[in-house]
C-alpha cells in the first residue's frame, strides 16, 4: 500500500511541476488521437449513413461483421497494419512505419468500426416519427436524412469522443506501428509499458494517472453532450 | 439553433484539420534530417545506455536516432524486413545466421556482462555454489519433487535472453520442448515483469545484470549463479545489408557502429552505471575478445566506411 500511496504523490508532483517529458508525451498523444480521430470521422459518419439510409441484401451481414470489429484487439490491428507498412509489405515504399503518420493510420483502423457502428445505432435512436413528420411537413427524402441527422447529433458526438477514447488508451498499434520511439513516437500507452518494464513506477503512474484523466474528461463530455448540450 | 450548430461543426472542422496538419508536419520534420533506425533488445535498452549513446552520437553527425527497443526475436526480425537501418542484440546464433543469410552486413560484439541465475535467498532448490547447467537440472528434479516450493519463469518470448535458457537446458541434457509441469512456469513477458512474476510465485530465473539491477530493490529475489562461462551474455551490432534492402540507411549504421567501438564508444560503456547503480553494468569488449568468442572481424573493430557501397555491389 505504501507503495502505492508513494508512487501516486510522486507522480502528482510530477504533473503539478508540469515535467516536460510529461507534457511532451501528453501532447504528442492528444495530437495524434486527434487527427486519428479526424479522419474516422470522415470515414465512419457517411459510411454509418449510407448504411443506415440505404437497403441492400447483406446489409445485415455488413452490420454484424462491423460490430463483431468492435472487439479486435489492438494488437492484431497492429501487427495487420505493421505487415502493410514494413518495407517488405505492400506499402512499405510510402516510409510510414515507425512514424507517427503511420501510427494515425492503424488507430484510424482500428476505431473506424466502432464509430461507424455507433453511428448507425445513434441514427436508428432516431424514431420513424421523425422521419415521417418531416415528409409530412413537406420535406424530401435529403432534407428528411438531413432532419434525422441534426436530430441524431448527440449520440454521433458521443461517436466520436468514444473513437478518441479508444485510440488515445489504445497501445497493440502504437507500439508495433510507432515503434515507441522517444521524442518521435511515443505517446501515453507505450510510455506507461515502457517505464513499467524499466521499473519506474512513479512516472508510469503519472502517466497512467493522465490518461485516466483525459479518459474522465471525454466521459463527461459524452454525458454532456448525451445530456442536454445545443438545447 | 441551426446557426449554432453550424458553427461549432465548422470549429471542429478546422480543429481538425489543423491537429492533422500537425501530425503530417512532424512525420514531415522528421523527414528532413537523416534519419538512423536502430532496433535494440530491451535489457540494452532499459538500462538507459543508449539513450546516452544516442544523444552523443545524434550532436556529432547530426542526424535523428530513433531506437526500438523490443525482444531480441523481434528487433532481428525488423532488420529482415528491411524496417531498421542497424540491430543490437545478444543472440551469437541468430546473429551469425543474419549474416549468411545476407541480411546482416557484419557483426561488431560491443559489450558484454554476464546472466545470471536468481532466485529466493532461501534458495529451496539448493543451487548456490553449482555451474549454471547443472543448477538447471537440479531446479528441474527439485521442481517436479515439489512444485509448490521450487519454480522455473522462464520468459517464454523467443528473446535473447530465452534463446540462453534453452541452451542451458540443452547443456544439463534436457530437451526444451519436454519441459512441463507445474514447476516451469512460460511467462512470456519481457524481463522486467519475468523477475516480478519470479518474485510473486519466489521462482528461479534467467536474467541479464543490468535488467537485475534496475529491479533489485523491488525484488527479494537474489543472484545464486554468477559469472559462469555458460552464461556469458555478448551484445553485438550488425548493420542491415543493402544488398537486400537499398533503402536502408547503411553509411550512418557503420558510422554508428564505429562509434560503439571508439575509445570514447567503449569507454562510455565500461563506465555506464558507475554514477547511478554505484558499479558499471556492462564491460567492454574491446580488449576482452577472446573471452567473449569474437574473433578476427566481429572483434570491436571499426568497419570500413566502403563496406555498404561493397556490400551493395
């Protein structure tokens, strides 16, 4: 317990100090996350329309298949992602391995799924009524999709925070794909199993302690916006 | 409410966009500069030596050293793919192996120290004062006498230090694959958590010093072998060849091999963990080759600044 108690005041301190190997890490891991994160969206948002939107046989399949990705580990989407990008791979010519761009990459996999999945859940959160007042009132079959959109807003931001969420706590893509490389690639996750494997505990659990804070962080803002937040 | 809506989705966008600007300017940065990719084993690189080898090296040639470190199975496996422009690691076989195959240009022993055997101090096998094979063996029987007193970690994770273990097995007379029981337990872990997990169940284990030292005041485990020849523990550098993979950054892999093996290279080695442990965690190996097995080339000499463009040809 001692130890515990120890390593947790020493990490406080370290936080407090603003250590900047601590900052560095952190802001590495937030602008990589995000940009992860970014570019799902643009893929997840419409590919979770279309389907919702659109009938077409196996669209069921397609669903499932996509929920069922929900739950692949991280490090299988890194060890994928790393055959694709290692110079003996398909991509290998592009130079992305172990580089922060090929990290975005392989977290862009990884939480593409998820997000598309959720956003298909958010916009059937949205009932028939709706859709059918809308038409009702005169819309077209685009500013009914539009309608159900704006109205499903919320639940598409939570979408998205979880997308960040996961690939900020993510660590299988960030240490096959970046290598954990300091002051180039690493980030949070890869730090904390570093210093751990290396025996210290202190700064692991000041980083540990971070992420559990940006965890809080975009938990709070997911029931936010989940809540009542443009009303 | 539109409005509104507008204008923080047209904020997000451009968070957004700025935040992957960002992220493409850095892999850009990095781009710039000559870049070293090094894959390491993690005990050279969890004692902090390198990180100290590389901030010297990066001041006087001015390029980025990016080191990964990972178990010695996977940082040679780097170097195959062509993903890394040089290997340190400790696994003589393997290594000579790289070379035949024509992946490795060359191999250069660096350093050395010594594994060691640790265990509880009461040691319940009874191996203390025994050669490093025949302490194998004796945990092996004592183990599957009573299981519940004497274990095995082994690190299970095709690393180099894993590589020894089962060429100690080997010199007892046992066959790997055999090893079963509740006795031997296959952790598959790197060495820091292997001498956790020891410590938590007070098995035996194989360890590299450096590794040990960094751990020692967390662990009431103790070192029991020492110092045996059988647990001689070589660290070597071998460049990626480019007559496999052009691409790979071959002139500042020689360069930074020929630092490794300078007098100041060497000299920082011999002295690493003099300030922070109290006593020096690896030994050169200029001057020991003989002792170490690295003969004639693979000797801590420095390599000749054609031997790429040769290679190549």
């Amino acid at each position: 317990m001692d130890e515990i108690g120890a390593g947790f005041v020493r990490a406080m301190e370290l936080i407090l100090t603003l250590d900047p190997a601590i900052v560095e890490i952190t802001v590495r891991s937030l602008i990589i996350a995000v940009a992860s994160t970014a570019i799902a969206t643009t893929i997840a948002v419409p590919a979770g329309g279309l389907l919702h939107f659109h009938n077409f046989w196996g669209k069921r399949a397609i669903i499932n298949l996509i929920q069922t990705l929900y739950s692949l580990p991280t490090v299988t989407v890194g060890l994928l992602v790393f055959l694709l990008l290692s110079r003996s791979g398909p991509l290998g010519g592009l130079g992305l391995l172990f580089t922060p761009g090929g990290m975005v990459v392989g977290q862009t996999i990884l939480i593409v799924p998820i997000m598309t999945g959720l956003t298909i859940a958010a916009l059937s959160g949205i009932t028939d009524q709706v859709r059918d007042s809308a038409i009702s009132l005169g819309a077209s079959k685009r500013q009914a999709i539009f309608t159900i959109m704006v109205e499903a807003r919320a639940a598409m931001m939570a979408a998205v925070l979880l997308g960040f969420g996961r690939a900020l706590s993510e660590v299988g893509v960030a240490m096959m794909i970046g290598g954990n490389i300091q002051g180039y690639t690493r980030v949070l996750t890869t730090a904390i199993a570093l210093e751990t494997s290396r025996g210290d505990i202190e700064f692991s659990m000041a980083l540990g302690i971070i992420l559990v804070s940006i965890s809080l962080i975009v938990n709070l803002l997911v029931n936010r916006v989940q809540g009542r937040w443009w009303t | 409410m539109k409005g509104k809506v507008l204008q923080i989705s047209a904020m997000a966008l451009i968070l957004a966009l700025l935040c992957t600007a960002a992220a493409a300017q850095s892999v850009a940065g990095g781009g710039q500069k000559d870049r070293l990719r090094i894959s390491t084993t993690t005990s050279l690189y969890d004692t902090g030596l390198l990180e100290e080898v590389e901030k010297i090296f990066e001041n006087i040639y001015n390029v980025d050293v990016h080191i990964i470190s990972a178990g010695t199975g996977i940082a040679i496996q780097y170097g195959v793919r062509g993903d890394v422009d040089l290997i340190l690691v400790h696994d003589v076989v393997r290594e000579r192996n790289l070379i035949e195959e024509g992946h490795g240009l060359s191999r250069s022993c660096f350093a050395y120290n010594y594994f060691i055997i640790v265990g509880p101090e009461d040691d319940p096998a009874g191996i203390k004062g025994m050669g490093a094979a025949e302490a194998m063996k004796t945990i092996m029987e004592q183990g599957i006498e009573s299981p519940g007193l004497v274990r095995f970690v082994s690190r299970g994770d095709d690393s180099g230090t894993h590589a020894r273990e089962k060429l100690l097995w080997k010199a007892a007379g046992l066959d790997y694959e055999e090893l079963r029981g509740r006795w031997y337990v296959d952790a598959g872990k790197g060495m820091g958590p292997t001498l956790v997990m020891a410590n938590e169940v007070a098995g035996y284990t194989l360890c590299d010093t450096s590794t040990f030292e960094a751990f020692r005041g967390d662990l009431a485990l103790v070192p029991l072998i020492e110092e045996d020849e059988a647990l001689l523990n070589v660290y070597a550098a071998i460049p990626v060849s480019p007559s496999v993979h052009p691409a790979v950054n071959c002139a500042m892999a020689v360069k930074f091999v020929n630092f490794l093996v300078s007098e100041e290279g060497q000299g920082l080695i011999a002295e690493y963990g003099t300030d922070t442990i109290g006593k020096p965690l690896f030994k050169a190996a200029r001057g020991d080759c003989d002792l170490i097995g690295c003969f004639g080339d693979e000797c801590a000499m420095p390599l000749a600044e054609d031997s790429c463009s040769l290679a190549a040809a």
